[in-house]
C-alpha cells in the first residue's frame, strides 16, 4: 500500500502506555498493508513502533544518523536501514521515502520532524498527508498555540488545514490516505 513516516519519541523513560501505543500503531500499520518508514531507532517508542510492525508482518525503513548508529541505537532489525551523515538528511530521506506521515507523541526531535515535514508542505514542496495523533489531548495547547498563530496570521488558514488531528489511533490511520492533492495558499 503506502509507505507511512512516523515521528515519535525515542526516549528510553517513557510510561508504559506510550510505548504500547507505538506498538500498536505499527501492528496497525502492518495490518493494513503499509510499510514503516521510521528514524531507524530501536529504543524507546520508536523501537516498540518498528516491533509492532514487525510483529504484523509489516516491512520497515529505518533512517538514522551515524552519530545515533555509533550509540549503538540502531533498529539493525530494519528490512532497510538507510545510515545518513546528519539530522537533516535523515528528514530529507524520511520525507522522500514516506507517502504520508504520523506524528505521535514526542519531545523536541518528534516536533522538528513534524514541523519540516509541515512546513514544506506549505510550500508546495509536497502534498503528502500529515496526521497528528493527539491521544489523551496530549498535543492539545500545541493545537491551541497553532490555532492563535493562525488567528494572529503568522500561518495561512490553508497551511494551518494541511495537518490533520486524529483523537484516536483509527481515526489517524484512516486520515493517512495519500491522495490529496497540494493546497493553493491563499
């Protein structure tokens, strides 16, 4: 089917039930045919989200630096695993090998991640769909921060609509469709 990035937490002191969700989501994933294209880590949710789609039967991409491989934090179980010389070409590469993308919950790397991917698409750079999956209203004063800065027109309303928010990990999923086609600013 489609070839989904997924941001998220590599945190290795993360509760349990975020953890179980990146599991689920890439049992998911697997389920539904799609292959992971992922930051090629194999802790924390990013790990647990590459085992569940592992666990599925589901083919997955990892994408890491060598920095990160040198930690000794690679997914070596990846079907592929891409190494890169930095941060931004592992975004590059994500962005070119995914058909849409997830965001999870996740610290400051998840938010660059989703923020490039986003940004360029309000660019015209892409038109890949983006889903931001606010479990438990994890990403809700994000949401509420985006949706000010939008009021205040620092973001376009047609830039600000090309993310989507899914409460749910269903619900997210069946936004991932990857044909939209790219939105005129206005």
């Amino acid at each position: 089917m489609a070839a989904i990035g997924v941001f998220c937490a590599s945190s290795r002191t993360l509760d349990r039930r975020w953890l179980d969700l990146a599991f689920d989501t890439g049992l998911e994933l697997a389920r539904r045919g799609h292959t992971l294209v992922s930051g090629g880590g194999c802790v924390g949710m990013m790990g647990a989200l590459a085992d569940g789609a592992r666990a599925g039967g589901g083919r997955t991409v990892g994408v890491i630096p060598q920095a990160l491989v040198d930690l000794e934090v690679a997914d070596l179980s990846s079907d592929e695993l891409l190494v890169t010389d930095s941060m931004a070409a592992r975004k590059t590469i994500m962005i070119d090998r995914s058909d849409a993308f997830l965001t999870l919950p996740g610290g400051l790397g998840t938010l660059d991640e989703l923020f490039e991917v986003w940004t360029t698409a309000t660019l015209a750079m892409h038109a890949k769909p983006m889903v931001l999956l606010d479990v438990d209203g994890f990403y809700r004063p994000l949401v509420d921060w985006l949706t000010a800065l939008t009021a205040q027109r620092f973001i376009k309303p047609a830039g600000e609509a090309l993310l989507q928010i899914a409460p749910t990990l269903p619900e997210a999923l069946d936004l991932l469709q990857p044909t939209r086609t790219p939105a005129t600013e206005s």
